[in-house]
C-alpha cells in the first residue's frame, strides 16, 4: 500500500464502526454456542434464565446422561459406518467417471456430459426417489443412504476440470511404455491429484455426516437412524423415549440435557473445522473459475 | 432411390462398428465408465420415470407401470385446492423475503471485511462467519429452539430486560418469516462472501493508488471502484437466485415449523413431503412435486436466458 495521507473524521468513524459490526457479528455466530456449552454443563437446580453465560454451577452429568442414551451410541455406530462407505463409494466412482469424461478422444464424450449435466436440472422429486429405493428392496439398509446420491454432478464435473487441466506430458511415458487406462489413472493421475481428492472427501464426509432426512425416511426402526435423526428427535421433538432419560440421575434437566446433546453431535465438525474450512473455501475457488 | 437408402444404411452401420470398435479401443475407460452409467439410468433417470404416478391412480400393489391412468386429475384437484395456493403463496413470499434481505448481506458483509486492513482480525471474523455453513439445519434448528426460546433463551430475556413481551419466533405467524429470513442470513451469511471476496481479490490495487493521487478518499474508493467491480458476479448471482425462487429450503422450515405456522410457514416441498409419506397420498404428492420441479426447471431456462443477454454468460 502507497503511504497514507492523515485520514479525515469520516473516515476514522466508519474504521471504528466497520470494527464494532464485525465484532458483533462473530458474536452473533459464537454466542449461540456458548450459550449451549454452558447450559449444557449447568446442574438443573440452576437452570434459570440468564444472559450470563458463566455457568453458576458444574456437572457432567448432562453428557453422561447423553453417552449412555443408546439411541445416540447407535446414532453415532450409523452415522460413521455411512460416512465411511459413503465416502469411499462416492470418491471411488466420482474419480473414474470425471476421469473418462475428461478425455477428449472417449467417444460421444459430448453426449455423455450433457446425460449427466441434465441430471443437475431435472429429477423425479420426492416420491418417485421414494418409491424407488422402496422397490429396489434398500429400505432399512445402509445402501438407501449411500446410493442415492452416489455421484454429485456438480463435484464430478469439478474433478472432471481438474483433470482437464492436468497436462498430457503426464501421461504419454507410461501410455508408450504400455501402460492401459486402469493404471495410468491409478499410479500416475491419482497421485498428482490429491488437492482435488482431499476436497471431494472433505466434502462427502461432511454431507454425510450432517445428511439425516434420507435416514428419517428410509429407516424404518429407531436403531438404524443416524445420529443426526436422533438429535432431531430429541431437541426438536421432545421425544421421550430417545431421550432415554433414566430416573436416578440427579442434577438433569431436559434442557441441559439437549443441549449436552447439540454439543456432542457437533463436536466432530468443530474439531476438524480450521482444516475443513481451508479446503471448502479452495473447492468454492476452483467451482467458481469453471463454473 | 432404393439403392440410395441401402447405401446410407450401409454407412451408418459401417459407423455405428466404428463406435463399438472405439469403446473397445478404450476398454479400461469404458470399464471405468460403467458405474457412473448405471447410477444415473438408475438413480437419476428411473425416478423421471416415476413421475409418471402423478399420472396415475398409484397403487403400491400394481406398480407404477400397472396402476390405472387418470390423466390430469391430481393437477385439476391441485389446482382447485385452496390449501395449495396457500402453500405457493408462502413459498414465493418467504423467497421474496429472503432475496430482499437475505441477498445483499454477504456483499455488504464482503465489503466490511473488504476494508479491513487488519488481516488477523480479518480471518478471525472470517473464519468464525464460515462456522454455521458446516453444520445441518437439525443442529442449528436445534440451537435456535433453544436460544429463542420464550422460557429459556437469552433474546427473549433480553427483551423482558427492557420491558417488552416475549415474542414466540417460532410459534407467532407473525414472527416466523422474520425468523426464517434471520437464521437464514445467520446460517449463509459468511460463506456467502466468499464469491464476493475472490471477485474483490482481482481488483488491480493499482487502480486504488491511481483514484488516492487523485485525491479520492475511502468512501468514494468503496462506491467508485470495490461496487462496480462487483457488479458484475452481483448480477449474476441475483439472476441464478432469482431462478431459485420456487425452489424452498426444506432442511430449515421442516426443522423449525409447526403446526401452528403452517398458515405462512408450510412451503411446497414441506407440504409434498407431508402428503406424500406422511398421509401416503402417493400420486397427489408427486403431481405437486412435478409442477415444483417443472417451474424451477422453466425459471432456470428463463434465468439463464437473461443472464445471457446481461452478462453474455450462462449456465450453458
């Protein structure tokens, strides 16, 4: 920046006003949370109403409650075992595709993208997804939750541009020294791709670990749902039999208790958050360049 | 003339060998390709198909292809519907709402950020803004729940402070567009920037050097330069959110209304959603489904059309 002149009144105000904006708005996005955490640790004799969020008391008994809910530890076995087949089905068979359809000599590869892109402007709809999956016999089983949205067009076609834009160089040694296409993809291409690997995986895992309607609609008993059908069903519903609270625990209130259980489902993406963001923020970049 | 067509069938069956031969030629790619294939016959293309119940008097007994055809029945019972329109009406009036207040806030939260020149300060504030977009709307409907609440939350412990009545946000039909529009904004707001924030990076510094020896100050710097350099990523973007109009966020309004709101609060998939698989009225839900997605489908067209002719820039 060139040296700066004396900056005038006008100036000065709108510098202290942009700060004091900005500092109320993370506020806005941290007090939520912190108004949670504490109540979510606060003992239920001080569960009253206060602006303050310093607990007056102490307890973990809100999360033991929580941790011994086997709802959630069921929720918690669900949604990992998605998120892991979930992921790998989808990075595996979004990799091979964009692949294909980045090669310019694949035959009716025009074709072939506009049957795919088409896909990004019109669907079935609620019902007839519905009633697939109900024929297709996958209800109540994990492949309802992983299937349905195996390939996301709009990430494929972004994996597609980032192959694109590798160079040909890259491959040519090994096309001469006989290598074929399956092994070209696997220990030449994939290697060199690992920014644009990274940001599908962060991205499918986070989709699925936040997805719950799939789940709340194609799971048919409480056992089978996913963590986030749970909370739902706590927090939002008030369902007592989820809540599971047992009658000895003292110093629990259903307040505290499903707040402990907001914290607990969202701890996971706030552990991995600086490293999610990082890469989310890069995948926006590339999406809005060929987008 | 006979010897005419036999010739060309000749030629385009000479050339339909010529692709086979090529797909074998690319064996190991087709081997590749062969997932995606039956994933999008399957998963994307069969449900099209399916629209065809909207059609039919769906019976789950008979199948799709079996049940009986009654035409355009559902869409005439649809249209005659009161609560329908009800539901069409809420849908575009919370749009509306959420394109006037929702649409301008990441770009003047982007020009904020913009004239920070404290870059620490800046990524904290930034990087706590992008928080909410990472999490469901089940965990946030859940926070809001809970901090809005009439007993327990702090906004309304607030408002006792100065004297006021509690306000019930999610349970008013007065209150719950207003609530939709806030944690809307609350949940976008940051990340929604980032668009704006690639498009300001470009601005060539130079041109800011050149208006300060011209004797510019910041505010005519910010309305001179940083805006009309956003125009145009602003105008594409109003374009494509206009196209989104029909097109409601299930996620949020299924985790935060109720009954008691349906009046301004059910929204068209909110209401195929219930009819559907709540009262299992199969073949009703999907003729509301097909005219959502044929609207969204035509507002896209129509958008992209637009967009065209502005920006000389399109979806395709």
């Amino acid at each position: 920046m060139a040296a700066r002149k004396k900056r005038s009144i006008g100036e000065l105000t709108f510098e202290y006003l942009n700060y004091t904006v900005l500092i109320f708005t993370s506020l806005a996005m941290v007090y939520p949370f912190l108004f949670l955490l504490s109540l979510s640790i606060t003992p239920s004799e001080f569960t009253t109403v206060s602006l303050n969020l310093m607990p007056k008391g102490f307890t973990w008994n809100n999360y033991e409650q929580v941790f011994n809910n086997e709802y959630i530890l069921f929720g918690f076995a669900n949604t990992l075992l998605r998120t892991a087949i979930g992921t790998v089905a989808t990075l595996f068979v979004t990799v091979c595709t964009a692949y294909v359809l980045s090669k310019r000599y694949y035959p009716n590869r025009t074709f072939w993208t506009m049957f795919v892109v088409f896909t990004m402007f019109f669907g079935g709809g609620l019902i007839p997804n519905y009633l697939l999956v109900k024929e297709l016999g996958l209800m109540n089983t994990v492949w309802a939750l992983v299937l349905p949205g195996l390939i996301n067009t709009f990430q494929m076609i972004i994996a597609r541009n980032f192959f694109l834009s590798l160079p040909e160089s890259i491959e040519e040694s090994a096309r001469i020294d006989g290598a074929n296409d399956l092994r070209i993809l696997f220990s030449i291409v994939l290697p060199v791709s690992m920014p644009i690997v990274a940001t599908l995986t962060l991205w499918t895992a986070v989709h699925h670990w936040n997805a719950w309607f799939d789940s709340m609609i194609y799971m048919q008993s409480g056992d089978k749902q996913v963590l986030q059908v749970v909370l739902r069903r706590i927090v939002l519903e008030g369902s007592d039999t989820m809540m599971d609270l047992s009658s000895d625990m003292e110093h629990v209130s259903r307040e505290s208790v499903k707040a402990a259980t907001i914290i607990v489902t969202t701890l996971p993406i706030i552990c991995f958050y600086p490293f999610l963001q990082k890469h989310f923020v890069k995948g926006v970049m590339i999406g809005s360049l060929k987008g | 003339m006979n010897h005419a067509v036999s010739r060309s069938d000749l030629l385009s069956q000479a050339k339909r060998k010529r692709i086979w031969h090529y797909y074998w030629k690319h064996r190991y790619l087709s081997l590749l390709f062969v997932p995606a294939i039956l994933y999008y016959v399957i998963f994307q293309y069969l449900p099209t198909y399916g629209v065809l119940i909207a059609f039919k008097d769906y019976q789950f007994r008979q199948g799709i292809w079996n049940s009986p055809w009654i035409g355009f029945r559902h869409f005439q019972h649809l249209f005659e519907l009161e609560s329908f329109w009800q539901v069409f009406r809420n849908t575009i009036v919370l749009s509306v709402y959420k394109l006037i207040f929702g649409f301008p806030a990441p770009i003047v939260l982007a020009i904020l950020f913009n004239e920070v020149r404290h870059s620490l300060f800046k990524k904290f504030v930034q990087t706590l803004s992008y928080l909410p977009h990472f999490l469901s709307w089940v965990v946030v409907a859940g926070l809001f729940v809970q901090f809005l609440s009439p007993s327990i939350g702090p906004v309304n412990l607030l408002l006792r402070l100065v004297g006021l009545d509690p306000i019930y946000f999610l349970g008013s039909t007065d209150w719950f567009r207003f609530t939709m529009v806030t944690t809307d904004i609350w949940k976008s707001v940051g990340w929604g920037t980032i668009i704006y924030l690639a498009s300001l990076a470009s601005i060539n510094p130079e041109l800011y050097e050149a208006a300060e020896v011209d004797g510019s100050n910041r505010f005519q710097n910010m309305f001179y330069i940083t805006l009309p350099s956003l125009t145009p990523v602003i105008t594409i973007m109003f374009i494509f959110a206009v196209g989104q109009i029909v097109n409601d966020d299930f996620d949020q309004i299924f985790n935060l209304y109720n009954p008691a709101v349906y009046e301004v609060g059910d929204v068209l998939s909110t209401y195929t959603y219930r009819r559907g698989l709540v009262e299992l009225d199969y073949s009703f839900a999907a003729a509301v489904g097909l005219v959502k997605n044929v609207l969204a489908f035509l507002l896209i067209v129509i958008t992209n059309a637009v967009s065209r002719r502005v920006n000389e820039y399109g979806l395709w």
